[in-house]
C-alpha cells in the first residue's frame, strides 16, 4: 500500500515550508529514513525522511513551491501501484501543484520544436509552474505561448524554444503607427527595446560601430523567499503599524570594560571567561526593565499588555539572515546564566537546528552591532514589542572634567519605542536608569 510522504510540521508557529531541494527523483527506489528533500521554514532548515522503503510513485510540488504543513507532498509505494486516490486536489495555479507526469519534466538535447503563432491565445492556468517561473524570467508572456504538454498544457521546453522580444508600450506604439522595425534587443534593462531603439531601415544596411556596454550591464536578480521574505514582510508591517521614535544617548564604558577584563583573566573553573560586553548590557536591560514594565509590553492596537517576565530578544546575524531567539524568563537568570544561554541560543541559529518555537515570544529585544564598527542606528521594533534597544561600538568621547577635557570611552545606546504605547519621557528615564546601571556594574551585580 502506498504511503504518503507529508510536510511536516515544524513547531506551532510554523503553517508552511518551502520545498529547497529534492533529493530523490520520480522511479526511485528508496528506504525507510532515506533524505527525501530539504525544506525550509521562515527560521531554519530541515530534512524530511522518508516513512517507508519502495518506489518514489509521485512527487507533487516543485522546488521553491511554499506548501502548508502536512500536506502530502509525495508518495512512496510499489512500482506501478495506483496512486490516483492520493493525488492533491486541484489547486489555484499558483500553488505550485505538479502533476507526477510534469513533475520530472525534463528537456532532452533535440527535443525542442519551433512554435508557430497559436491562433488562439492560451490561459496561463493551462501551464505547469516551471513554464511560468522560465516565462517570468525571461520576460515571456505565457498566454502567447501555445503548449507540446497533455491537453495542450504549456510546459518549460515551450517556454525555452520561444523568442521573446520585450518592447516597452511606448515603443509598440511607435513602431506601429510609423512602420519601424523592432530589434531583437534593445538598449533598456535586461535588453528591453525603447523608443530610440527603433529604425526604419533593415540592419544590413546599419554600418557596424563600436558600441558602449549596454546600460545598465550585467545585472543579478536574487529572489525574495525563506527569511528575507518574512524579514521583508515584519520589517514594512512593522514600520507600517507602529508610531516608532527612536532615543539616542551614549554611555561610560570604562566600568563594563573593567569587569570583562577581570572576567578574562578569571580562573577557568569560575565560568566567567566567556561573558562578553553583550552579557554584560542584556543582563542591565533586564534589570532596567523591570523597573519600566511599560516597556516590557506588546502594543495590541486597542490595548498594552504588559509582562511580569521578562522574555528578551537577542538579534542574531545567520547565513540565513537576521533571526532573534528568545531567552525566555531572563528576569529569572544570573548573569553567567544568561551569557550561557545566549551563546546556545546563537550557536542553534547560526547552524539552522534552532527550534521554530524559540523565536517567538519575545517582549522586549536587543541588537548589537557595536562589533561592525557602528556608531549609531535606527533598531526597528519587532512589533507587537514596545521597544528594542540598538548596542553600540565603543569609542573615544572628549569629556570636560575640572575645566580640562579628558577622553573617556563611551558606548553608544540607541532605543526605539512605540510611541502608541509610551511616550518620550518614560522611555528616556528608561535609557538613564540604564546607563547608570552600566557606569556602575559592579554595584548593579551587587544589587
């Protein structure tokens, strides 16, 4: 009996996957725990195992296909079984649903026939997803296209053995109206022919020039998906919903600086040598935030709700992109704890094993990109939260003491809140508490 292959779900929060990668082909034959493909969710990457030995029977979405969670996304049975009854259900297009039949599609060396101008134009439902993506690229207007697939269906060889000359509405109307001839190439992006492309006299009679690269030059699109796109998505949303303000100030290093150095030169067996000036900062923002419970809060639109634990946000720079695990009851943790536990933290993001669960529930966040060399920036919130606070790098400040200026390391500290929810004043006494806890850590420790 066949068994179905399912998009697993990975953590509560996750309602998709995309499909990276198939390891396996349509005819396979496969065991129990073999790779099937790599996916990916908005926050990590991930393997499917198959669950049973036999015969890849069916593969029912393509690569890059976003496909909600437990799904069947493939089947695994004997050589020639049936699988009619676990086919997906006719889906919008735009789902990415592959028949088996097209699924393996593939383009033999010779198999390419010239089309002919279809008489009748085809609707783009009548085309397999890799057609639309190979049209979308190369500028192909699909429904001009008629199809070699079952039914007619335009499939990706149609798509690759057709022409495309992309002309800009401008030059249409040009070309038609005054009897010019369009190029196969013009002078715009991607070879887009404009106005001044057009010339009314053939190109054997054109003398042969030297012409400048083509404006603008080579040019590589990069696709929007996984978690640039969520992070595009949260970031406009965010900006988009929330009256954001941001507080700049900067404060004396020399005492964070102190304890670090000590923390270096502290025997092994104390556990301190790896708490960083990082450790240092988020362990004074909770302390901080526990006494601003305003700004350890979610703005909700019609509401603040307002934490008594502090779940804090670390941004985490990834391969992947930007991603911010949560240390969940920070409040609760010593300083050695929570240096331990943002270094795990880190590590499970930077090497894509970090549970999709842990990357949500934050309350409050912190970014430090003080080790870049950046002196000042504008954190955006991760809404619903209050606030987030930018860490800076640390630099030489001139500072007037006793009528003489003396240069004093300053760490630079940027807070934006939600001005829906706080005004500038709190969020400001916020930054002084702060900063007054950083200047004196040792006796906030103590505290």
């Amino acid at each position: 009996m066949a068994t179905e292959v399912l998009m697993p779900r990975q953590g509560q929060s996750v309602e998709s996957c995309i499909i990276n990668e198939w390891r396996v082909s349509e005819g396979d034959t496969i065991a129990e725990g073999d790779i099937v493909c790599d996916i990916e969710t908005d926050k990590a990457t991930f393997e499917v195992e198959s669950p049973a030995s036999g015969t890849v029977l069916g593969i029912f979405y393509p690569v890059e296909s976003d496909v909600e969670v437990l799904k069947t996304i493939a089947v695994i049975g004997a050589s020639g079984e049936d699988i009619s009854a676990l086919l997906p259900a006719e889906e919008s297009p735009d789902t990415g649903v592959v028949p088996p039949a097209e699924a393996t599609e593939a383009i033999e060396a010779g198999s390419q026939t010239p089309l002919t101008t279809p008489q009748t134009q085809t609707s783009s439902k009548g085309a397999s997803p890799r057609a639309k993506k190979q049209a979308a690229e190369r500028g192909i207007d699909i429904s001009l296209l008629s199809g070699s697939g079952p039914h007619g269906r335009v499939i990706e060889r149609d798509v690759l053995a057709a022409q495309a000359v992309v002309v800009s509405p401008a030059a249409q109307a040009k070309a038609s109206s005054e009897g010019l001839q369009v190029p196969d190439i013009g002078s715009g992006m991607g070879g887009r022919v404009l106005t001044s492309d057009l010339t009314g006299v053939t190109p054997e009679l054109t003398p042969a020039v030297d012409a400048p690269m083509a404006f603008p030059g080579s040019v590589n699109e990069v696709p929007a998906k996984g978690v640039r796109k969520l992070i595009a998505e949260r970031m406009l949303a965010s900006l988009q919903n929330s009256a954001q303000l941001t507080h700049h100030t900067s404060v004396d290093a020399r005492s964070i600086q102190s304890y670090r150095t000590k923390c270096k030169a502290a025997p092994e067996d104390t556990g301190v040598g790896g708490i960083s000036i990082n450790d240092v900062v988020t362990y004074a923002t909770v302390r901080t935030l526990i006494e601003f419970p305003e700004l350890n809060a979610h703005w909700l639109g019609d509401r603040i709700a307002q934490f008594e634990n502090i779940h804090l946000g670390l941004a985490v720079d990834t391969p992947r992109g930007l991603m911010v695990p949560v240390i969940r009851y920070a409040n609760l943790m010593s300083l050695k704890q929570l240096s331990s536990e943002a270094r795990r933290l880190a590590a499970s993001c930077i090497e894509g094993s970090i549970d999709p669960d842990v990357l949500s529930g934050g309350t409050f966040t912190v970014s430090n990109v003080g080790s870049m060399g950046i002196e000042g920036f504008t954190p955006v919130l991760n809404a619903p939260e209050v606030g987030i606070l930018g860490v800076c790098n640390i630099q030489l400040k001139p500072v007037i003491n006793n009528d003489e200026v003396e240069f004093i390391p300053h760490m630079g500290l940027s807070l934006t809140f939600d001005h829906c929810a706080i005004d500038g004043a709190p969020a400001a006494r916020f930054l002084t508490s702060l900063k007054a806890k950083l200047a004196t850590f040792e006796l906030t420790l103590a505290g």
